[in-house]
C-alpha cells in the first residue's frame, strides 16, 4: 500500500484508526492502511487516484529519496493510464 498520499471520506475514519490502534515495529502503518481498505471494500467502494503521483521527498520510514523525474514520471502515467485500464477493462 503507498501510504504517501491518499485521501477518504470520513466514513473510512472508524475502520482506519481500529486497525491503527495495532501499528507497532512488525505491523506498520502501510499494512494497517491496507487491512483498512480490505474491510471498507467489503461494505462500500474504494477508488484509486486518477493519475499517478509525481513524488519529490524523503521518506519517514527509511530516509530514502523520492525524486520522480519527468521521465519516470512519463513512465507512471503511461503503465497507469493505458497498461491499468487495458487490464481492467477485461475483469
């Protein structure tokens, strides 16, 4: 799960914050994010991002760099908007 940007609506808060309250050094807050999103998708839809993310940071987990370049992110879009939809349009 990438946790370093996503939105929801206040009805995902309870589901997020009960598998929250069990992060600790083996379960973190990525693996929480998903077992969330796991259960909400039971009851109600979820909704990928429209368009991937350019990301230019250092990441709070492991202090390693995120510096998409313009080719990368080029990359990204084309494997996101044509390769994605192609194969879910056949499920």
């Amino acid at each position: 799960m990438d946790s370093r940007c996503f939105f929801f609506t206040i009805d995902f808060w309870p589901v997020l914050r009960k598998y929250g309250e069990n992060i600790d050094v083996k379960y973190s807050f990525e693996a929480a994010l998903w077992d969330a999103i796991q259960d909400y998708y039971k009851k109600s839809h979820f909704k990928p991002l429209a368009l991937p993310l350019r990301i230019d940071g250092i990441s709070g987990g492991f202090g390693s760099s995120y510096n998409d370049n313009f080719f990368q992110y080029l990359v990204k879009w084309i494997r996101h908007t044509y390769i994605t939809n192609f194969i879910n349009y056949f499920k």
